[in-house]
C-alpha cells in the first residue's frame, strides 16, 4: 500500500469496508468521529492592544496647564512610548509605559493643584499680615 497524502482517506476506506460488512452501529459513530478530525488548521492569535490605556489626551493637558517641573513632558513622552509599544505588538511594554505616564500624570495633576491651593491660600492671607 503507498503513502497517502491525506491519512484520513485511508482510515475512511476502512470505515467503508466495515459498514458495508454490516458492522455494528456504535462503531460507524466512531468512525465518523475519527474522521471528521483535521489537525491542519494554524490560527494566529495577537494580543488586543485596545485595552492599553495611554493617557495620551490627559499628558497633553499636563504639558500644556500644569507642567510642574517637567513632569507633564516625561508624562507625554511615555504616553507617546505606549502608542509606539501598541503599533508594535509589545503589549507588556505597553502596559508597563502606561503605569508609567500614570504615575507622572498623577504626579504633575496633584502638585500642580497644591500649588494652585497654595497660591490662592497666600493671595487671601498675605504673609505681610503676621
């Protein structure tokens, strides 16, 4: 017998044989069960890099109101970094970029508004008036 291309026809011919010979029904259902098996598929799967957040609207912000020592510039320039790493398909640099320009928007927000707080807080009692 010569190598087949496709190892399934050989088993389906088998099958064949016993179903003509009046074989019993259980062994018909496994035979199609075998048969219907094809383990050629390859399916590629990418990570979804929608779900990375980038910060990128909120650093811009930052950098343009309340840069507060540079903070909203290195917060855009991650936020940007995590548009690059999503392009690319690095979604665990892209989560770790993302915590990043977090953190220094966060940063930059919070000082930012002390500050403005502190301002205000001086403007109303002038330090002149102790």
């Amino acid at each position: 017998m010569a190598p087949t291309l496709f190892p399934m026809e050989s088993k389906s011919s088998k099958t064949d044989s016993v179903r003509a010979a009046g074989g019993p029904q259980a062994c018909k259902h496994l035979a199609e069960k075998k048969t219907m098996t094809n383990p050629t598929t390859v399916i590629e799967v990418y990570p979804d890099t929608t779900e990375v957040n980038d910060y990128y609207l909120w650093s811009i912000f930052n950098f343009v109101y309340l840069n507060f020592c540079c903070l909203g510039f290195i917060a855009l320039a991650y936020s940007l970094k995590v548009r690059d790493k999503k392009l690319v398909n690095d979604l665990n640099g892209a989560v770790e970029d993302a915590k990043t320009a977090r953190l220094f928007n966060i940063a930059s927000s919070a000082l930012a508004a002390s500050g403005l707080i502190l301002v205000f807080i001086f403007l109303r009692y002038p330090l002149s008036d102790y």
